[in-house]
C-alpha cells in the first residue's frame, strides 16, 4: 500500500534532511573558532601552553618614568640657500654669447655673459682720441707756459700776458680730465656688457640663450651659495608667541636618509604670509657635504612649551608583529606583557601613549626570554 504525504508533512522531512546535511560544516566552524580564540588566548598570555610551570628568570629591572618633556608642534618647511644672487647687467643689448650652464661652479669676477659691445667700443675709441689730443693740447699749454714765464722773468711780457697763458695751461689740464673721466665711463659701460659674478656660488638658472635681448635690470643668470641653507616653515598665529628666536628646532629633510639637524631658530617674520596665513620662522642649517637643495621638503618639529609624558628605554621595548609591549614586573615579581601605544622619540627614550600609568617597573633586559607568570629575579 502507497502512502501518500500531504504537503506540510513533506516540507518538515526536507528540512530535517537540510539540517543533517549542514551538520558537519557547523562543527568545522565550530572548532575553527575554538582554535582561534586559543590561539588569542595565548598571545595575551605571552605563548604560556596550557601545562606551563613558571620559571625563575634574572632580568635588570627600569622604572617607567612620568616626567615632563617638550611639547612639539610639526610645521612643514622648504629649503633655501642662504644667499641667492641674481646677476643682471645695467645695458641694453643682444646676448652674444653665455659661458655657463646650470650646475656650473664659478668664482667671483669669473665672466658669465657677453652682451654685444660693438657700440661701446667704438665710444671707447672716440673717448680715447680725445683723450689723446686733450693730452696734446695740454703737453702744449705746459711749454708754451714754461716760455712766457722764462720771457717774464726777462721782463719781455707783461704779468697779465703769463696770467693768460697759466690759465690756458689750467684749461688745457681740465680738458684732460673730461676726456679720462669719459674714457672711464665708456670703460664702466663696457663692463656692464661682460657680466661677471659677484661672487663665488653655483648655477642654478640660466634665463637668457644667445640672441635675446638683454635690458637693464633684467636677470640673466642666477647664483646660488649653498654652502649654508635656509629653511622657513610656517607657525599658526596661536603658537608664533610661544616660539623665541634662538630656540632650538629640530629640522628633518624627508628626501634624505639620516638627514636631521638640531639648530637654533635665526629669526621669525613678524608680519603673516597673505598666501598661508602662517608666520614664517628661519633656521639655518650647514650644507658642508652639499647633499641639501633648494626646494627640498623638510618638517620642523618646534618646542611650545612643556607636557607630561610617560618616557621608557627602547631596549624595554617587546616587539611582535605591529604590536609593541613592555614585560610588567607586579609586586610578587610576577612578569605579564603588557600592550601599549608609543608616541614620539624623546633622546634614547621613547613616549607611551596609553598601556601605563607611570612608576611601573618594567624589564629592560633579562636572561632568558620571558612568558606570562615567569618569577624575576633581580
């Protein structure tokens, strides 16, 4: 005989078959879980198995020091030479020529630019005629005036006569002074069209190229000395008073490894940058090795006053993965790892944020590695 099943008994019986058939994926996860949380279980506790006997470790012992330490505020900075020189010439005229490049190394009074000279020199050319027949004129005034004073001493000429004639001589002289003072002039022009540097430094810029047209004022080349560098930061209007000019600033060039200078404040800008808004403070920083550069990004860590802070040696430190820890010693010598988030580097010392309350005594090195429960002796 065929028995029939209405509907609702149908739908328990596949529910019940869906159920077992789950069964041993519940149990998997199940167990996953368990080994999951003993394994938690074990990194909190130091890897302490389950059948551990506590030992006996020796371990040098440090205190975890509440003092008070520098409060930092962090501003970003940009290099600068100390002195930068923008070489330009006073004339107008077509560059004819430019002997340096970008990078170059020169002396002072080293030629950089030539700016065509043809006119200048044919003004030097005239200015040196006249001075020739100027001295002429005067070599003249000179024996014509030794005559009448032998001719007056004879009584041959009369005194206004020899007047006349010293006179004659004395705007013959004057005569030759122009004449130098404009051969002078044309020679100062003419230098304007040699541009040298006014001093030693290195290229940074090059602006003009043969052909183009120089003008007064116009910068042609641009110098850098970089043997010392500047760095300017800017300072928000509510800190900028609590900031003295020769303060020492911490100043870190992130481009370069092991690259971080300790270095007095030299001045603050009284008056707020429009674009930022900020105060700009000026250090300067050596630049002996020539690794530093201008436009290079540096932050500049500087002291605001004063805050407490929990310090520890980083050889107290315990490291596992991306947490950090501190073996804790209680008062029956009992070692537990506690975890705990470090801020900022204070000299060999390092800052924790949270974890500690401060005056705990923590290992700073021991004998054998520690786990959770090990007794220390001292």
């Amino acid at each position: 005989m065929i028995r029939r099943l209405d509907p609702q008994h149908r739908r328990a019986g596949e529910i019940g078959s869906a159920r077992a058939r789950r069964r041993p994926a519940v149990i998997a996860a199940t167990a996953a879980l368990a080994v999951i949380a003993l394994a938690l279980g074990g990194c909190g506790g130091g890897d302490q198995p389950a059948s551990y006997q506590p030992k006996e470790v020796r371990a040098d012992l440090v205190a975890a020091l509440r003092t008070s330490v520098p409060r930092i505020v962090m501003a970003t900075g940009e290099l600068r030479a100390q002195n930068t020189v923008e070489v330009s010439t006073r004339m107008m005229g077509h560059v004819r020529e430019v002997l340096v490049r970008e990078g170059m190394q020169v002396a002072a009074g080293q030629c950089l630019v030539r700016i065509d000279d043809t006119d200048v020199l044919a003004q030097q050319r005239q200015a040196e005629a006249a001075v020739a027949e100027a001295r002429a004129v005067l070599d003249n005034a000179e024996t014509n005036l030794a005559r009448f004073e032998r001719l007056f001493a004879e009584n041959s000429v009369s005194r206004a006569q020899l007047d006349d004639v010293r006179t004659g001589r004395d705007r013959a002289r004057a005569g030759l002074q122009r004449a130098e003072a404009a051969l002078a002039e044309v020679g100062v022009h003419l230098s304007y069209l040699r541009v040298q540097a006014p001093a030693a430094g290195t290229v940074i810029r090059r602006l003009v190229d043969p052909g183009d047209m120089a003008s007064p004022g116009m910068p042609l080349v641009i110098l850098e000395q970089g043997n010392v560098m500047k760095v300017r930061a800017g300072l928000s209007e509510r800190d900028v008073d609590l900031v003295n000019v020769g303060a020492e600033v911490r100043v870190k060039v992130t481009s370069l490894d092991q690259a971080v200078y300790t270095v007095p404040v030299a001045r603050i800008i009284p008056a707020a940058n429009p674009q930022s808004r900020t105060f700009d403070l000026e250090a300067y920083l050596p630049n002996d090795d020539r690794r530093l550069r201008s436009g290079m990004f540096a932050r500049v860590e500087v002291p605001i006053g004063a805050r407490d802070a929990i310090l520890v040696p980083r050889e107290a430190l315990h490291l596992r993965g991306q947490l950090t820890g501190v073996w804790i010693v209680d008062e029956t010598e009992t070692a537990h790892l506690r975890w705990i988030r470090t801020g900022r580097e204070v000299g060999d010392e390092i800052e924790v944020v949270s974890g500690l309350q401060g005056g705990e005594s923590l290992v700073l090195r021991s004998d054998l590695p520690l786990v959770e429960g090990d007794k220390v002796v001292r």
